[in-house]
C-alpha cells in the first residue's frame, strides 16, 4: 500500500509554520490579506495563524499590519547573526587589511540598520561606529545598500515602518540619488566624504542569498586611505565572497 506524503499545509502547526515564514522569508511587514496571499492559505485559516503566532509572541500587531514579535526577532535574528559572522570573518578581515579602512558588517532590523562587526585597525577610533547600534537604515551606508537590494514592496515596507516608529523625516529625493550611485560601481552604493560634513567617505553593498539581501558590508574611511572605486571593487568582490561562505555553511 502506498501512501500520500504529508505536506506541511495539511496539519494545524504545519498551517501555522507556512504563516510564520512568509515574515521570515518574505515582507517583514504584512497585512492579513498579503500573509494569505503569500502563504497560500485560506483567508480564515490565515487569520487564525496569526492571532495563535500573537499569542505566543512571534508575531505583533501595530498600523500598517503585522510583524515579527520580540520572540521571534530574539530567536532569528541570534541565529542569523551567528551564521553571518561565521561567514563574514575571514573575508572581513582581509577586506580592511586591503583597504585601510573600517570594515562594518550590518543587518536590518525593521527600519534601523545595525552594525554586527566592526574591523578597524589603526582607522577604529576615525570613524564612530560601534557593534550593535542601531540607526535608520535610510541615513546610512550600509542601510541604503540594503534597500536598494530589496524588492520594492519590501522596500516600501520597510519606509513605512520608519515613518511608523516616528522617526525624523527623510528627503526622498536625496534618497534615490545616493540610490543611483549603486549603478555607477557595480551594485556598491558609495558616498565620497568630501561632500559631507563628517569627512567620512563611504562604500556599501548587500550580501545577497537566493538574490535577496541578507545583510550588508561597507567601509569607511576619512581622508584618502582608498579611492572609492578601489573601496567599491574591494567591496563587491568580499559580498560575493561571504555569499558564497553562507551558501555552503547553510548546506550543512
């Protein structure tokens, strides 16, 4: 007698799983509507999904829809971390011994980007980054090379959560021109300090994995410590690099 493999879909916690990984692998923020079109679920069975996953604290509830909870930010994000740093550092490393300058790895966390790593060398004390800051991810390096990567839903997602937290208003149009820099240096999004008041020259591009960004890597530097096509070349070549890493650390 044969038997029919039993998908995820057709038990209860299965139901549920689906749900929780349209967040974890999708939009970070969703609508009931967007989870059940996402998950492929019925509306009720979706609904349901969510207000269990709420109760339990992995998913909360504010304007705009839903997202994940404290629960499942602490669980996923520790594992993440791990994984990405595992991956990241050798390359890192050897990323600021070639440049001379501050190397950061970064994650976005709802609408903030926060710094996981930081290899600085003799530049460490030029640049005042420090490992688990979070700032708004539209007013640094490292979160626009992020956003840029991401698809524009998720994207648009991620604006509206910052407007949502109440943080300061950003200049849009200032947004998508430091945006088009990415184009001008392969996929790196560069900023030269001499045009900003801090001096602080910046290069930044995502680590992607199955073509959506999982992180980011970016120098930073004042004065001329690397050209920002050299800081751009360096850069790319180490995302492809610890893309790769990740890729085989996950198939373990």
């Amino acid at each position: 007698m044969t038997t029919t493999p039993t998908t995820s879909k057709s038990t209860p916690g299965g139901r549920i799983l689906e749900v929780l990984e349209t967040f974890t692998y999708g939009s970070p923020k969703q609508t009931l509507d967007q989870a059940q079109i996402a998950s492929g679920l019925p509306r009720s069975t979706t609904y349901r999904a969510l207000k269990i996953l709420m109760a339990h604290g992995w998913l909360t509830h504010s304007k705009g829809g839903y997202s994940l909870g404290e629960k499942a930010t602490t669980f996923v994000q520790g594992f993440n971390h791990e994984m990405l740093r595992s991956a990241a550092s050798s390359a890192l490393n050897e990323l600021q011994l070639a440049s001379g300058a501050v190397a950061h790895l970064s994650v976005l966390e709802g609408p903030f980007v926060c710094h996981i790593d930081k290899i600085g060398g003799r530049a460490w004390k030029e640049i005042p980054s420090r490992i688990g800051t979070r700032l708004p991810a539209v007013s640094t390096a490292a979160g626009q090379a992020i956003l840029v990567s991401l698809s524009p839903e998720a994207a648009r997602d991620v604006l509206q959560m910052h407007t949502d937290e109440g943080l300061p208003p950003y200049d849009e149009v200032a947004l998508h021109a430091e945006f088009l820099t990415s184009k001008r240096y392969g996929g790196v999004l560069v900023r030269d300090g001499k045009r900003h008041r801090s001096g602080i020259s910046t290069a930044a591009a995502s680590i992607l994995l199955n073509d959506a960004p999982v992180a980011a890597i970016s120098l930073a530097w004042k004065g001329d410590r690397t050209s920002l096509a050299r800081a751009a070349q360096l850069v790319r070549v180490t995302t492809d690099t610890v893309s790769t890493e990740l890729v085989e650390l996950m198939s373990f």
